[in-house]
C-alpha cells in the first residue's frame, strides 16, 4: 500500500477554498492580496504508514492511507496517540511580479505559517482546529494590509468530520460528513462584524486501483454577522450624513463599497495520480457561489446589465499541485493555485480557472512552495 503522508500537500490543496478564514469571502480578490485558499481545511495527517500498510474502513474494505489522507480522513490503523498535528509553510510568488509591463506591475511574495492539531475520538472520528499567521514580504499600491509586512492572522475554525461513514454498494465510493465552526479570530472577519460562522458538507471518494483517487467535495457555509456590510470606526476617515443611513451612531459608519456574505455553496472535484510512495500529482476545480444580505432593487440609477435581487457572486478556484515525501513525517510541494472571479471585469467572458490570462497584476494565480511536517 501507498503511505498516506507523501500527499500532505495534497492535502492542503484539498483545503484551498476556505483555508484560512472562518468567513467565506465574496469572490473578488483585492489586488495584491494573496489567492485565498480552495477547498476543505487541510487536515493534519496522523502518522504515516508503511509502504506495505493499509487500513480497513467501516466496510471491512482495505483502503491505501494514501486516499484517506488525501480526504481528510482518519487512518483506521492503532495510533500510538489519540493525538495528531500538521504544520505547514507555504512560500508564494504572484504572477503579478512578472507582467512585462513596469505600470501594470504588481511584485508579491507572502508566506503562511499554518498549525492544525487533531484529536481522533475513534479511528474514524476527530476533532481538528485550524490557524495560520499570513503575511507580504513585498509591498505595493494594492497592497491590501494597512501596514508594511504585516502580519495577519486567520479565523481560528473547528472540525467535526466521520471518515468513511458509509460506503455506497456496488459503487464503492466512501462517504464522509463534517461540520465546522468558526471563530472571528481575523481582521477581516471583524471587519466585517462577523459573529461565528457555520458549514456543513461531505466528501464522496472513490479509489480505482493503486493509483487513482476521484473525490468530491461538497459545503455550506452561513455566517452570522452584525451587519449586512462592513463598518468602520475607532476614528477612520469615512462620509456618512448625520443620523443618515449609513451613520450607525456611536462614530461607526458603514462601508458602502463591499456587503458581506450570508451564505455560500461550494463545490470542488479533486483528481490525484499516485506515482509511487514519494510522488503524486494533484489537480482541482473548484467553484464557490455566494450570496449577499441585501438585496438591491433595479432603479433609474442602475446600470443598463444590472439586475435586480439579492448580490450573488461565483468565483474559481484552480490548483495543480507535485507533492514529494521522501521522510515519513516531513515533505515538500510545489504546485501552481489560482483564486479568482469566474468572470472576467467586463463580465463578457469566463476566466481559464487554473491561470489568470486576463488580469495578471492582480495576482490572482500564484506559485507556491511548501515544507510540512505531521505526525
């Protein structure tokens, strides 16, 4: 059998839709920011098997650990610890640096340093918490943090997740159910006044032979927040007319340019080559619809193409990812991520979701880098 921990960071591809911040976001990426993350958190990966080791799932079935590592799941093996952690650090370098040109622009380098430490209840059912500290070496005129190189932290979220809770007959594909919570531990999510948020989905995974792994990942996601858009205080420069609608009292004005999420789906389909116990190549296609508290009703003021209702956003996410793991608990990865609206600014046309051909010094694609570390 395959061991589980050479796909790691696989794993974290699995995670790039929603890896750092408790809150979905709306789709659109400030410039300059670093492409959020695409899929389910990355779980920590337990401790790696053997080459020759597998695990039996609910079933009886025996399943390479290589499949439950790369969903998530838990390892059905006698763990020496009920405890498990995975650290990562990534290293990414936008597109945005390379844009011929000088005007158009725009260099990143940023860095996450992520933790996600797991308590496995029973060999198919844990808990796992999930941090990072984010950050921009560079700095530029979108750069989106309020100062030099500084440090962001993300939204602090909590895991439920059953692995291989029923396997479909004749079909064989695994099914395995999570929730997850989050705390508003970023300064995006204050921002925003986002109280917690909620998410609730399932993977359905499919092994064929050895080497092929098939998974679908399916979340939705509510949060609950103060306000239907951002607000500004603590004596921040904002226009708000006195007693006016955008005047809240108390100096906190509302921040008309952006409304934050109510809810969101999120789709992603995951397809994995297991070259050998050292090597495995990774691709995903993702797709996350949100929709916004308000819902705004077509008047004389509205553009021609404007549409009335309730704001609704789609974005893409794209990821193709070569993992190595030549230790048992210590590993590396180099893979090429893309976050980006599903449109492009005129709205006439679909972006390339695995690569920004259209806006590239907005740094919507990135390449990274990865060193990570699990027991």
């Amino acid at each position: 059998m395959i061991k589980a921990s050479k796909t790691i960071a696989a794993l974290v591809i699995s995670c790039f839709a929603s890896v750092a911040i408790a809150q979905e976001p709306a789709p659109a990426v400030d410039p300059g920011a670093a492409p959020a993350a695409a899929t389910e958190p990355a779980p920590a990966k337990g401790d790696a098997a053997k080459a020759s080791e597998a695990s039996k799932n609910g079933n009886g079935d025996e399943i390479p650990e290589a499949v439950l590592a790369l969903t998530g799941g838990a390892s059905t093996a006698k763990r020496k610890t009920p405890f498990g952690v995975n650290v990562l650090l990534e290293q990414s370098l936008g597109i945005g640096t390379f844009v011929a040109d000088k005007y158009g622009r725009n260099p990143y380098y940023g860095y996450t340093l992520q933790i996600r430490p797991r308590y496995y209840f029973t060999n198919h059912f844990f808990a796992e918490l999930a941090f990072a500290l984010t950050g921009e070496l560079t700095t530029s005129y979108t750069t989106s943090t309020t100062s030099k190189r500084q440090v962001m932290p993300t939204d602090l979220t909590l895991l439920l997740k059953y692995s291989n809770a029923y396997k479909i007959p004749v079909l064989g594909i695994n099914i395995s159910p999570f929730v997850r919570l989050g705390a508003p531990t970023s300064y995006e999510s204050r921002y925003r006044n986002l109280y917690l948020s909620t998410a609730a989905g399932f993977n359905l995974t499919r092994m064929f032979g050895q080497h092929v792994l098939v998974d679908y990942l399916f979340r939705f996601n509510k949060n609950w927040n103060k306000t239907a858009q951002p607000t500004i205080s603590g004596g921040q420069i904002a226009l708000s007319r006195r007693r006016g609608a955008e005047d809240l009292g108390g100096g906190e004005v509302i921040n008309g340019l952006d409304n934050n999420t109510s809810f969101s789906v999120y789709n992603a389909l995951t397809g994995s080559f297991i070259i050998n116990d050292q090597w495995s190549i990774t691709l995903q296609l993702a797709l996350q619809s949100s929709w916004t508290y308000l819902s705004i009703p077509k008047d004389q003021f509205s553009a021609p193409d404007a549409k009335a209702g309730r704001g609704q956003r789609d974005k893409t996410f794209g990821v193709l990812d070569l993992t190595y793991q030549p230790w048992e608990n210590f590993g590396f990865s180099l893979g090429l991520s893309s976050a980006q609206p599903a449109k492009t600014a005129d709205n006439k046309s679909f972006r390339f979701p695995f690569f920004d051909f259209s806006s590239e010094g907005n740094n919507y694609t990135t390449v990274y880098f990865d060193i990570f570390a699990n027991y």
